[in-house]
C-alpha cells in the first residue's frame, strides 16, 4: 500500500479522493464521480500503488490483463478520460501525472502542492 493511501476496511482514501472497493463508488472531496470498470480498476490499482511511478507495461499487464504489445494508445486515452474526472485542470494534471519515460504515478493533490512556501529569511 502506497504513499499517504489509507484504508479502512474496503475504503481507500488517498486526499479527498475516496474509492469504495467493494461498492465502485469513487469520490472527490466528497462529490461521487462516476466512473467506467476500467477507469476504476485503473483508479484502484494507481491509488495502492501511490508511494511509486508505475510503467505503462505494468498498468496493461495488471489493469487490462494483456501482455502490452505495439503502442500504449488505451493507456493513454483511459488516462486522459479518468484525469477529465479526477483534475481540476486536466491539461495541467496534478493528480495523475506523468514521469517521462516510466509512466504515471498517482498524488495527494493539494498535499505537497497546497502548502505555504516557507518565507525565506534575507541575509545581510
């Protein structure tokens, strides 16, 4: 179990996102978000996997359940489809982001991105 994930029973809860396993139900800072079975194991698998990038192959091999062979076009397109549901601005994604030449790794948003820089002191 990954990162800053906490379960309790079947819930896990990663910030203000929650997935119910055993329900399917997902919600963000408490508003349920309806999610496809993909989108949602995809979901489920990044959340316990939080504390690490995970590759592409990896996601196609456990989500899917394939051997990834040829392109990564589906991986691609269910990642964009579950940032336009889980980001602010899924152009600019904060919570599903991708690390250049592994995969994706999934983020607390508003954890590490939320909080106050620091003043710095001046020094004569």
């Amino acid at each position: 179990v990954g990162g800053d994930l906490k379960t309790a029973g079947d819930l896990l809860t990663l910030g203000d996102l929650s997935l119910n396993q055993t329900l399917g139900t997902v919600t963000l800072a408490g508003q349920a978000i309806d999610l496809t079975p993909i989108e949602g194991r995809l979901l489920r698998y990044m959340m316990e996997r939080s504390d690490r990038p995970v590759a592409k192959d990896e996601l196609f091999q456990e989500v899917w359940g394939y051997e990834l062979v040829g392109g990564t076009n589906l991986i691609e397109a269910a990642v964009r489809r579950l940032r336009t549901k889980i980001e602010a601005d899924p152009s600019e994604p904060a919570r599903l982001q991708t690390v250049h030449g592994v995969g994706y790794k999934l983020n607390t948003m508003g954890v590490a991105d939320s909080r106050p820089t620091p003043p710095t002191e001046a020094r004569a």
